[in-house]
C-alpha cells in the first residue's frame, strides 16, 4: 500500500502544498486590494508591500525567487498604476 494513503489529509505534501498555495494568494490578494482601492500613498503602498514580503518569507522557502518574479513584480506594478507618489499626493491637499 502507497505510504500517503496511511497518512491524515493533513500530512499529505499536496495537501500541505495547495494549503501554502492558497494562504499565499489570501496574502498578496489583499495587499493587492489595498494597493488598487487608491486609498494609499505610495510609500504606505511601499511599506505593504516591505510587510507581506516579510509575512510571507518563510512560506515561500525555496520559491522565494518565483515569489518575487510573480507576486512582488505585480503588486510593483499596482503601485506604480494606482497610487500617487509623495510630491503628487502632497500638491493635491
């Protein structure tokens, strides 16, 4: 009989896989939310990103360098297209 069928749902490495898959995307997919409401300056924006990046750096373990090729590219990206830098934030109030 295949070892992984003795073991618990929980201890099953694809189990254990798709549950880091899914706590990971719950993680960039609300720090993405909090970029694209443009309710933040660009550098709370930074500072969010800085934060998740380091939430999330044992969870990605050896994909860190998918990780920052994925995730942190796009959540760069929404920064850039939806908040305001310092100077254009301060001219505004």
């Amino acid at each position: 009989m295949n070892q992984d069928a003795n073991k618990s749902l929980y201890q099953r490495p694809e189990f254990k896989d798709a549950a880091r898959a899914l706590i990971l995307q719950v993680h960039v997919d609300r720090a993405c939310a909090q970029i694209v409401s443009g309710q933040l300056t660009r550098r709370e924006a930074n500072e969010l990103l800085q934060q998740t990046t380091k939430e999330l750096e044992n969870l990605v373990g050896d994909d860190r360098e998918l990780f920052k090729r994925i995730y942190i590219s796009r959540m760069r990206r929404l920064i850039e297209q939806f908040t305001l830098s310092d100077d254009e934030s301060a001219a505004l109030s």
